[in-house]
C-alpha cells in the first residue's frame, strides 16, 4: 500500500513522532513541489491509494480525482474540507476523511497579525536593519473597539485575549445570537454597525458560498479610516482586489492577511508593493504541536481504514460508489 504526504513546503513531517505508525504500514512518499500542473500531480501520484494533503493546498476538482484510478481514501489535516471535490470523490468512490487540529495557533497568529500591523512592526525591523531607528508611531489595544466576524471556537477565544488587553469586543454572524455573544464576552451587532465601530475586524467566519466575496468594498467603506481589517480564515472571504483599491487611497489604514485569494501568492500581486499590509504565508495553523496533533489524526484515520473500520469519514456514501 502507498501512502503520499502532499505539499510539506517547511519538510515538517517527516521529523514528526506519529509518522513511524504510518511508515510501519505503508510505503510512504513525499510529494512537495509547489506550483505543480495536474499532469505533474497526476504522475507523482498515478500508484498512490492513500493521500495526506495539508489543509488546502492541492486543490483536488472533479478532473484531477477522475485522473487518479488508483486513488481509494483521503485523510484530510484538519477538520474542513475546502480544496476537495466531495460530490466528485463520492462519485469516484474515495472516501474522504478529517482530523481534529486545534485552532490555539490561529489564534496565536490573528493576534501576531495584530501586533504587527498596530505597531508596524515589519517595517521598524526592516528600519533598524538600514541603520534607521524610530520611524513609526504604533497604536495601543487597550480601549479600542475589535470587531470579530464569526464567534466559533476561534472567534470566541480571541474575544476571551482581546478582553485582557482592555478592548471593547462587538461580535456578528451570519447565524449569531445576541444571547451567544453575550455567553462569548462580546455584544451582538449587525456586521455593518460593526464595520462601523470597531478600530480593528477580524474575520473568523467559515468558508461557504455565503461568506465567499462578503467583505467587498461596500463593507470596506464602512469601516474608519484609522481601522485595520485582520483575515487568518480563508482569502476568498474577502474581495482582494476591492482591499487593494481601499489600501491603496486609505480609506483603511491598514490590513494584517494571512490567507489569500490565491495562494502561494502570485508575485505580481499588488499587495506586495503595499507598506501598509502585513503579509504572512498562511500560517495559523502551521506550529510544531499542531502539526504533531493534526497528523496523529489523519494516521489514525488511514490506519483505522487500512484495518476495514474507517473513521471520521465525511463521505460514507463513496463506499457504495465504489462497489456499484
């Protein structure tokens, strides 16, 4: 049986503890080159029953899994399945698994992004470097006003951090409660109101097609022009090209992005040329602990699936595909 570890850009995985029980299983192999057509994919993966990818970063549509015969079961890092044609596999007969990773470096690095982008931290580094010394003036958290976009399991521990700094939280949602903002530490508000108020926004909500190009430049408008807009969720949230044009004449004063519409970023891409946006390569689910946890749980999937009991399966249905 083998086994591919997809797009381990940091070549993370394989110092990982959990690693071995796959290896003692499966001939393992490492698939990590970025940029790769779907006929490069296609060939590194032609006699591979078993695929890890890591998070979203292989985008697996409808053609690709047709491509891929061979192909019986995926075991997802992460508990959301973003870059994986679900009615696609099913009906090639893949079954697609999920692990529980946890949201504690999410968190961790909404509030990096925070830090950098208040006190301007990129650029002081970049300025202390060129013999330069204090050539910004940052802003503090306490007393100002965040705006969390989606008060889940992150969005409710960073309302919980945001409190200690002194900041006044507002919280909305697109299914949100005032009573569940309330039990979160926050006050329920419209999303325009909360545009509206808040010096910093942080975008917490899900993936889906109601939340896909929510954040536009009407709602950029909204917001003040002292604000700054966070996003550590996913990139197509938010309209990129409209955030570009709102950074550009300062109708926000900055931005802290850890996602992207397309990733790895395309080099051409104006937010690259901007001094008042904090650029980060997708990392707040990337950390040592995690990796070590979210790993352990896609193994167990496979392992679990090798021994005939798959478990955490989102798709039991493909089962009957590939036996119809």
């Amino acid at each position: 049986m083998r086994a591919a570890i997809l797009d381990d850009y940091q070549n993370a995985v394989s110092g990982l503890n959990c690693l071995k029980r796959l290896e003692d299983r499966c001939e393992v192999l490492f698939c990590n080159n970025r940029g790769r057509s779907d006929e490069e994919i296609i060939r590194g993966l032609s006699g591979v029953e078993i695929i890890i990818p890591i998070h979203d970063r292989t985008n697996f549509h409808s053609h690709l899994l047709k491509a891929l015969p061979r192909l019986k079961f995926i075991s997802q890092t992460g508990a959301r399945v973003y870059s994986i044609d679900m009615e696609a596999a099913t009906r090639c007969g893949i079954l697609v698994a999920i692990s529980v990773s946890s949201g504690i470096p999410t968190v961790e690095q909404t509030f990096n992004l925070i830090f950098a982008v208040m006190r301007h931290t990129p650029q002081e580094d970049r300025a202390v470097r060129e013999g330069k010394w204090q050539t910004t003036i940052g802003r503090e958290l306490s007393g100002k006003t965040i705006g969390v976009l989606g008060l889940g399991r992150i969005g409710k521990e960073v309302a919980r951090i945001a409190k200690a700094f002194h900041m006044s939280v507002l919280a909305a949602g697109l299914t949100l409660t005032p009573e569940r903002a309330q039990a979160g530490g926050a006050e329920w508000v419209s999303v325009d109101d909360l545009l509206r108020r808040s010096d910093i926004v942080t975008i917490h909500w899900k993936l889906a097609e109601r939340t896909r190009g929510l954040i536009g430049r009407r709602e950029l408008e909204l917001m003040k022009p002292s604000a700054v807009l966070i996003n550590s969720s996913r990139g197509a949230i938010v309209d990129e090209a409209a955030l570009i044009e709102a950074l550009k004449a300062g109708k926000i004063s900055g931005a802290g992005l850890d996602v992207y519409a397309e990733e790895p970023v395309n080099p051409r891409n104006p937010l690259l040329q901007l001094d008042n946006v904090v650029l980060a390569p997708h990392l707040g689910f990337v950390s040592v602990e995690n990796y070590e946890r979210s790993f352990s749980g896609a193994i167990d999937n496979i392992l679990s699936y090798l021994d005939g009991n798959p478990i955490n399966v989102v798709n039991p249905e493909a089962a009957q595909s590939r036996t119809a």
